[in-house]
C-alpha cells in the first residue's frame, strides 16, 4: 500500500511553524498532533473551528494521524452546520476559542509546547485515505463536499511549493492574510509550507499595519500569501513592509496593473495561484512576466469538446477546468474567461446560481438576480435586483445573512417591478448588463 | 495586539459625525449619515451590517485621516467597530492628527 509520512522526512528539530513567537520544531509539532490524535473519536468526522492557524493545523494533523475525516464547510452559518450536523449525527467539533457555537461535542485544542512528548518518527499515512472534506456551495443550495486524499493533497503542495520555492529563492516562512478553511488558505498557508518544507505561520493578520507588524517578527526569507483586495489595501496603506521574497495572490482576478506596483513597492516578486476546489492548484505565474500560466508539477491539459481537461500529478480523475483557456501546450495556456457562475470575493468562493436559489426561496421575494457589475476590479461587490414589493432592503439583508456569508451580501439592493426573463425564463447575459447599466453606473465608482 | 476600548475619551457627538459620514462616502453606501445611530453595531448581522472587506477600506481612510493604524490579533477581532460611538471614541484616544 501507497503511504506518505504525515510530514516529510527531515531531521527532527527545523522548524516547522512559528506560534506566538515560539519556533515550533518537527518533532514538537508532531507530538502535539499525535497527542491530540488520541483524544479524538475515530469513527465519526470533525468540524475543526479552530480561529489561530497553528491550533488548526495540529487539529487537521491528528485528525489525519488519527484516521479522521475533518470538515470544512463553506460558511459558518447554522444552516450550514445543522444540514453537517443531520448528515453525522456523532459530530464533533475542535475549538482553541472555548466557546461553542454550535452545541457540538468539543474537543478544545491549544499548544501544550513542552508539555507533550516531542515525536521523532512521523507516521505513515495511506495516500488513499480520506482526509479532508472541503465543501463549495453547489448551485442547488446544497452545499457539495469535496473529497480530498492524503497523497493527492500531498502531492499537489509539494508541487506548489516546489514551484513557489523557485520564485522565491528558497523555502520560505508564509504568512497568510486568507481563511484557512477554504481550499485557497488550506493549501497555501498550512498544507504548503508544512509538507513544502517551508514555515507554517501562525497569525492571520488582517489590518495593513498587522500584515506590517507581523512580517517584522519573522525571519526571513517571507512569504504573503493574500488577495487582491487585501494586497491593494496593504499597498494603498503606504506603510514601510519588511522585505518579502514572493507575494502570493489568488482567488480573483489580478489587474496588471496592481501586479506591478505591488512588484514596485514591496520589491518581490508575485506570484499567481490557479485552482479550484474541485481540482486543487493546477497552475503559476508571475503575473508581471505577461507569459502563460504554467501547470504544477507533471499536470497536463488537454481540449476535448470545448472542455479543457486536466490529468497526471496530483489529480486522480481528469477533471475538466472551470473556465475557458487556451493551450500554448500541454503543460502552458492562457485565461481567456472566468466561468461567470463562479465568484469570489476576499478569499471567499460561492456560485451566483447558489445565491440566486437562496434569494429567490426568501419570503416575500417574487423574483431576484445577483450580478457582479465590476468583476475586473479588486473592489468588486455583488448587486442584487429584486421583485418584492412588500420588502424593504434591511428585511432582505436579514434574511439573507442567515444563508450566506456577509462578503456575499448584495450592495446595493435595487428593487425593480419585473426581471427580464426570456421565454425559457432565464436572464441573459445582455439583460443583465443592460440592467446593470440603467441602474448602477451612474450610482457607482 | 488587543486593543482594549478606551474609556478615556470623552463622547464627541461632532466627531461621531465625521466618522459616520467618512464611512458612508468611503463604502459608498446608500443610507445618509445622519441615520446611522451612534449605538447601533456597524460590524456584523446587524445595524449597518459591515464586513470585513468594508472594516479594511474605513481602516485605511481612518490611517490617512487620522494618523494612525489599526490593530487586531484576528480578524474576528472587531469590538471597536461596535458601535459608531466606540469608533469615535477609539480614534480620539489614538489620533494623531
């Protein structure tokens, strides 16, 4: 049987992340996993809550040491978690906060440091094991797991570290300013730097003046790994950051030009991630090079029947990519569209089909389209048109929120007595935009 | 890097003011500044109903406007956004222009 160690070999005291200001060696961090390991229920997944990146790593560690399968939703909310819930009922949840939002059987995870035995040997983990689910919000209202194995994962960051490593000059310590609980954070500031060899950063610093403050306590060489909207508030901050080896962006569009300042005035070079849920990381760039994504690894591309379809390193199954690109060849392509269902703002991914189920199942709501009128800049905002003549925007917010995460909620609410629908009842493109027109360009930026 | 709500600053009703309307011209937002109301959260589910994204753009006028930088150990970490009051209260303690 096919197995990988739960971290690569290495000797037992490098450091492995950074928590609190205290350098965390191989062999204290797989001691801390293992010793969580053994408190955990076996046969029953978990929802791993824990809000400090390192607390959440030796969590999603023990529970892959452990055998078990840790969830990850795409929203917090409780609608969410009890639909989670109805499907394991033995659920568990781990929690560094002590509170417990949920009413869930809790296992509280913290640091123990000294307190538990160092490891030196790391376990051998079966490269088919279920891991991780990590879930998207499907188009139905649904939300759809994604099932992710130990040697797939594994593979695919090893792979991105390789490639990332090569732009930076060498492994790196990675601070990230995204949720780790999505696939983007998961893989980029606790898989990477954790089985890549590099430095697993604890903080998620949100404020420009953290990311600055946070970064000065590191050693160098440093990575960030961020989005465009962090990255141009960081930029627009004008604050003095500690030299940086790469910068990481992902998630949504990168304007080329925010790519070349950031290149400009942090004086590193950035990098972009593209992947999905769905397929992992598949390829890299440097956005300023103007040259083609290049694919991770040994991945390859190929088109049948306008699908471009991606196989080899970490992928088991090919899978079809979520947008339209062009192939250089096999192993190099260029963007030419986003798939226009999926949305992404500050790190957080949702469907507008998904979002247009939930609002138009809202009471009261006749009919309702989310839309994006500014996909292209790092302040994009959806905008909702509704048909609720007995509404007010402050009822529909609130309904809202109780399904959505609040970087989805709509800004602004435009009220309309009718939507145009075609004769099969959908909105096309072309009445979307000419409603976007009519009613929020002379109200936008 | 918590830092704790100030209790020093006096209440400034004129600065609350500022703030409300820097707020509503910086996110662009639809309601007049007079109706924010100086107790009502700004952050979260409900009154004003920021999030995140939004808490970055009013940090980033609120450095330049007043001089000083905003600081949270997670990004859960919103108490001064509270309420429009403990903004105003907060940038009077740590203002420097």
């Amino acid at each position: 049987m096919n197995a990988l160690p739960l971290l690569p070999d290495a000797s037992s005291d490098i450091i492995v992340a950074v928590h609190k200001g205290r350098l965390i060696t191989r062999a204290e961090f797989l001691g801390e996993a293992l010793a969580l390991a053994a408190q955990l229920p076996a046969h029953t997944p978990v929802l791993n809550l824990c809000a400090d990146r390192y607390h959440f790593a030796i969590g999603l560690f023990a529970c892959i040491a452990r055998g078990t399968l840790s969830l990850l939703p795409n929203a917090l909310t409780r609608e969410i978690i009890a639909g989670l819930h109805r499907q394991h009922p033995a659920l568990h949840c781990l929690s560094d906060q002590g509170d417990n939002p949920f009413d869930l059987p809790m296992i509280i995870v913290q640091a123990q440091g000294a307190q538990v035995p160092p490891c030196l040997e790391a376990p051998l983990i079966p490269a088919e094991q279920l891991v991780a689910q990590v879930f998207t919000s499907g188009s139905t209202g649904t939300p759809q797991a994604h099932a992710k194995r130990w040697g797939s994962l594994t593979i695919n960051c090893i792979a991105e570290a390789q490639r990332l490593w090569e732009g930076a000059g060498g492994p790196c310590t990675v601070v990230g300013t995204v949720p780790f609980q999505h696939m983007y954070g998961l893989e980029s500031t606790v898989l990477m730097p954790l089985l890549g060899g590099g430095v697993l950063c604890a903080q998620r610093p949100f404020y420009p003046g953290d990311i600055a403050e946070t970064l000065a306590e590191l050693l160098e060489p440093r990575m960030l790994v961020t989005t465009p909207v962090h990255l141009r508030t960081l930029l627009d901050a004008e604050l003095p950051v500690p030299p940086l080896a790469l910068v990481l962006s992902a998630t949504a569009p990168l304007a080329d030009a925010l790519a070349e300042r950031a290149e400009r005035e942090l004086g590193a070079p950035l990098h972009e991630i593209y992947g999905a849920t769905e397929t992992g990381q598949l390829a890299s760039r440097r956005t300023c090079s103007r040259e083609p994504w290049r694919t991770l690894g040994t991945i390859r591309l190929r088109q049948a029947d306008g699908v471009t379809l991606a196989s080899g390193g970490h992928i088991e199954v090919e899978s079809p990519l979520n947008d339209i690109v062009e192939l250089v060849d096999a192993h190099n392509f260029r963007l030419v569209g986003r798939n226009s269902d999926m949305i992404n703002i500050g790190g957080k991914r949702s469907s507008l089909a998904f979002l247009n189920h939930i609002l138009t199942s809202l009471p009261g709501v006749r009919d309702g389209v989310f839309c994006l009128p500014d996909p292209d800049s790092e302040k994009a905002r959806l905008a909702a048109f509704v048909v609720a003549p007995q509404l007010a925007t402050e009822d529909i917010l609130q309904a809202l929120r109780s399904h959505i995460d609040a970087v989805f909620l709509p800004r602004p609410i435009i009220f309309v007595d009718s939507l145009p629908r075609n004769s099969t009842g959908k909105i096309t493109q072309d009445a979307l935009q000419t409603l976007i027109t009519t009613h929020l360009r002379n109200a936008q930026h | 890097m918590t830092q704790l709500e100030s209790s020093a600053a006096p209440l400034d009703p004129a600065l609350e003011r500022e703030v409300a309307e820097m707020i509503v011209s910086a996110l662009n937002l639809e309601v007049s500044p007079e109706a924010i109301a100086s107790e009502a959260p700004l952050f979260g589910d409900e009154g004003l109903g920021l999030d995140s994204i939004d808490i970055l753009e009013v940090a980033l006028v609120i450095s330049k406007r007043y001089g000083f930088q905003l600081k949270a150990d997670s990004e859960d970490n919103f108490h001064i956004f509270s309420s429009l009051r403990s903004l105003a209260q907060h940038i009077a303690t740590h203002r420097t222009k």
